[in-house]
C-alpha cells in the first residue's frame, strides 16, 4: 500500500481449510498487521525557502501536473494564482486541473497542445509536481529555464529535467507549506499571452474537427462529447488513435476523473478500465473510447461483462466509443510520419464488424453513426440512455493523429511515405495539408 504498485499475493489453494493459529514466535516466521496510513512527508524548511526564492525570481513559470498532484486541487491552483503561472498536465494528471481555468494549456506531449507546448519552450521557470512524464524534449532545453520539482519518490526527481531545488514530498502538503513563502506576482503579461495562445488552440480544434472525412471525422465525436461531459464523469481511453482526441479535445471540468494504460500503454485497458471505474463509482457516469482493432482483441468480450453487471449500478451511463475505422491507425500513421514508410495493409487491415450490433446481442444498446450530420444526436442518444450503450462511429482512418509541432524531418518522411502508400488518393487534402502547415513558421492550419 506504501508503494502504491501492483503486489502479487499468492495463497496455497487449500488454505482456507485450515484452522486459523498465530504464527509462532520464532526464527523464519512471518508476522504481518493491519492499520497502515500515509506518513505526512514535507521537505525540510531551507529547501522549502530555497524553492521559493528561485520561483520568486521567476518571470515566467510554467508548471508540469500530474497524477501524483491529484489530491492537490486547491493548493495547486493558489500556487499557480500567487506566482502567475501556467499549467501543462501529463496524460495521466488529465483530470487533475479544470480545463476552464485560462492559465491551464491542457495536455503535454507527442499527444499534447499548441499551448503547452509553448508553455515550456517560453518559460524561465519549471515547477514540476507529481508527475513522470517521460518525454524530455517536450520540457524546456537545459539551462532554459531554474527547476523545482515536488515527488514522493525521491527516484522521480531531476530524472527528466535537472532541477535547481528537487523536494521530496506529497504535492499537497508541500505546497501548502511553499505558499507562505512565495510572493504575489502582479505583472499579468505571461498568464495573457498563455489564454491568448489557449482561445485560439480551441479555435483550431473545432476547425480540424469539422473538416470533412470519408465519412466520419474521428475528431468530432470527441468534440461533440467534450460540450456534453455530465458532471464527475470517468474517462477511460484505450491505446489507439483515440488516445489523441482523448488527450486534445476532451475539456475537463472539476470533479471527472480520466486515465488510460500509462506507463504500459498497452491496448485493450479502456473497457475494463471502465467496468472498474463502475464498480467502484457506480453512481458515476463512465465514458470509455476504443479502436476497432482493440475492440477486437478483448475489449469486446467485455461487454458480457457489462452486461452481467450493469443493473447494479445506480447511475446507468456507461458508454462505449468505437472508432470503427478498419485499421490500426495509430501505427500506421507512426510509421507513416516516423518512419517515411506507406501503410502496409497485410498488418494494418483489420475487418470490419458490427461492434453495435454485438452488444444489442449483449443485451445493451447499440447505435450506430456513418454520417457527420447525426453525430451530436447519436452522443445525446447515448447519454441519455437507460442502459449501458456501445456508440459505433465509422470513421476515417486517414485524419492523422498530428503531434502539437511536427518537424521538418518528420514531415519530409510523411511525404515520401503519402507518394508510394495505397490509400494516397482518399487521405484528405485538408489534413495533409494539416501535416505540412504545421512545420512551416507563422502558418496556421
Ligand atoms: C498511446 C499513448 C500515448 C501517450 N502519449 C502521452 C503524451 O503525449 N503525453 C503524456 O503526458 N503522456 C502520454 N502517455 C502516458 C505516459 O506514458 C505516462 O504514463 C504519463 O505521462 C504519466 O502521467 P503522470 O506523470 O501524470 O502520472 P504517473 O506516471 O502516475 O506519475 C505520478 C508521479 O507522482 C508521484 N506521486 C504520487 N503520489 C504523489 C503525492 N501524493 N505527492 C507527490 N508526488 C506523488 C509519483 O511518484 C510519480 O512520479 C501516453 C500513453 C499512451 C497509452
Ligand atoms: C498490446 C498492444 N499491442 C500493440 C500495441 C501497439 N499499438 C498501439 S496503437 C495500435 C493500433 C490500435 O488500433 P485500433 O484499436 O484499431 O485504434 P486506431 O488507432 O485504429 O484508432 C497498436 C497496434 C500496443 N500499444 N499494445
Ligand atoms: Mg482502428
């Protein structure tokens, strides 16, 4: 519990027929207890005054959030309001900040934002609290910006950045103890030019959702669900291209939870997680997005279990995206945008199938969506429902999963990949044109 990992506890099968006796008091036993809390674990004073002197004479701070601030709402938001700072979240701190607040840029990362992106190449100053983002070059350069960075886990610190003044510490109770030290900010110039830079992200967002595709844009049901999320709704994402329109269009608000497979980012977590998600809130909403190769490989056998469950929860919403799309997109547009190389359609290609009709056989509902026009009333159909639904959308695997920035070489690779790749005629002009526009300085899409 300490660890707060996976344990493995593993009992001789016949163990309960046993009677139950002490362990003796003797060389080789084992004894073990009950009644285990957390410590309260607070960096020692000077090293709080030092963290507070280098985020005073900061400028321009920019703080990185993640799971591990979750219990930390309120005192990361007092932070943040004394030292005029902005807020980027790593995918797994998705739900620790409200998206409303225009100081916070939203996620970070190859599945991140515009304006967190810029957050960190702008900043002068790094607060980092609980998080392990593993993704370095997202961070500010070296010697860019003076580091502080807040962690329980004394292994997690300086390990992506090298930080000035590393603490060792519970988020919460460390920047309870940093606020008093810290002074008000006044000039409000950084935190305008971080709303200004998030007004305009939304913008294009929109905008790339309503672009056309054969037929279903995957972005727009993301959009369409994002102004719909019912209050403290859990998210849970699977591995695929939705990770991304999870990650850049969802708007959290307070009190929602989202994950997804983090460290492993394995596929096949979304529904299960969303089945967890239920058994533990099942007052809650839950929300899970999936692929159709994901679908396929487990989660869709899954929804027996669902189907075994659901009328014990007393909140009925429990939805399940399907990006129907025929492909394992993601990697296809990896290998497309990393690699230079065209889809290769003997590993890529997966069948098509009736996710919607699978769980009708379930008994849940199923709806099923193939045009544009009817995807915001197929969201509110599923929302409202009076039992757990599968919302199967076709749609069109050739939207790429574009990264905040792309560079020069990665757009080169696309091009020469989109020359010889079998889909060349039906992958939209407008999104390739997304790839391109979003290499070349000063261009919007
Ligand atoms: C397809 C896919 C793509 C992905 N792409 C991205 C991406 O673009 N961007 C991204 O951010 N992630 C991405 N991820 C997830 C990524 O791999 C990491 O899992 C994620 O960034 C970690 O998030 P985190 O730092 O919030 O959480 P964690 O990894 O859980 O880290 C939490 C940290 O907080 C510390 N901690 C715990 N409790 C406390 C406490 N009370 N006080 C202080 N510290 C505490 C822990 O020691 C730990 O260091 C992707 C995953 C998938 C599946
Ligand atoms: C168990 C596992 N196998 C393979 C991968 C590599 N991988 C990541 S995304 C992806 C494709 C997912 O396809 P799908 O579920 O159809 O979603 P799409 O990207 O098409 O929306 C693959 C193969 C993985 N992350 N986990
Ligand atoms: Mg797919």
């Amino acid at each position: 519990m300490g660890e707060r990992r996976v344990t493995a506890l593993i009992l001789p099968n016949d163990l309960a027929d046993e009677p139950y006796e002490d362990p003796p008091h003797a060389h080789g036993s084992i004894h073990s207890g009950v009644g285990w809390t957390p410590p309260r674990v607070i960096p020692r004073d000077e090293d709080l005054r030092r963290a507070a002197a280098v985020l005073n004479e900061g400028k321009k701070v920019a703080m990185l959030v993640g799971a591990g601030a979750a219990g930390a709402v309120e005192e990361l938001i007092a932070v943040a309001d004394r030292l005029g700072a902005g807020a980027a979240k790593a995918l797994l701190g998705k739900a620790v900040l409200p998206d409303d607040l225009p100081w916070v840029t939203g996620t970070i990362g190859l599945l991140g934002t515009r304006p967190s992106w810029d957050l960190m190449q702008d900043c002068d100053t790094l607060l980092m609290v609980g998080s392990s983002f593993p993704w370095s070059e997202f961070l500010p350069k070296e010697g860019q910006a003076r580091g502080v960075q807040i962690d329980l886990q004394p292994a997690m610190l300086s390990l992506r950045y090298p930080m000035e003044v590393p603490l060792t510490g519970d988020a919460a109770e460390t920047l309870r103890a940093l606020l008093p030290l810290l002074e008000q900010k006044t000039d409000t110039s950084w935190r305008d030019g971080i709303a200004g830079g998030n007004k305009d992200w939304r913008e294009l967002l929109e905008k790339r959702a309503q672009a056309s595709a054969d037929p279903v844009n995957p972005q727009l049901p993301f959009q369409e669900l994002s102004k719909r999320l019912p209050e403290r709704v859990i998210l849970t994402s699977d591995s695929g291209s939705c990770a991304n329109w999870f990650a850049r269009n969802l708007q959290m608000r307070r009190g929602m939870m989202a994950s997804l497979s983090g460290g492993l980012a394995s596929m096949g977590a979304a529904v299960p997680y969303a089945i967890a998600a239920k058994m533990a809130h099942p007052d809650r909403p839950v929300i899970a997005m999936v692929g159709d190769g994901a679908m396929q490989m487990n989660n869709m056998a899954e929804l027996i279990t669902v189907a075994k469950y659901w009328r014990r929860w007393s909140n009925p919403t429990w939805i399940c995206l399907v990006l129907n799309n025929q492909d394992l997109t993601e990697v296809t547009w990896e290998q497309r945008v990393m690699e230079g190389m065209p889809k290769f359609e003997e590993t890529q290609r997966i069948p098509d199938f009736p996710y919607h009709r699978f769980a009708e056989l379930a008994g849940l509902r199923g709806l099923f969506v193939d045009d544009p026009a009817k995807v915001a009333g197929a969201v509110e159909e599923a929302l409202a429902s009076d039992r757990p639904v599968v919302l199967e959308v076709r749609a069109d695997p050739n939207v790429p999963p574009l990264p905040p920035h792309t560079t020069l070489q990665q757009a080169g690779s696309f091009a020469s990949a989109l020359l010889r790749d079998p889909e060349r005629g039906s992958v939209i002009l407008d999104t390739a044109r997304q790839v391109v526009n979003a290499v070349l300085p000063g261009k919007k899409d």
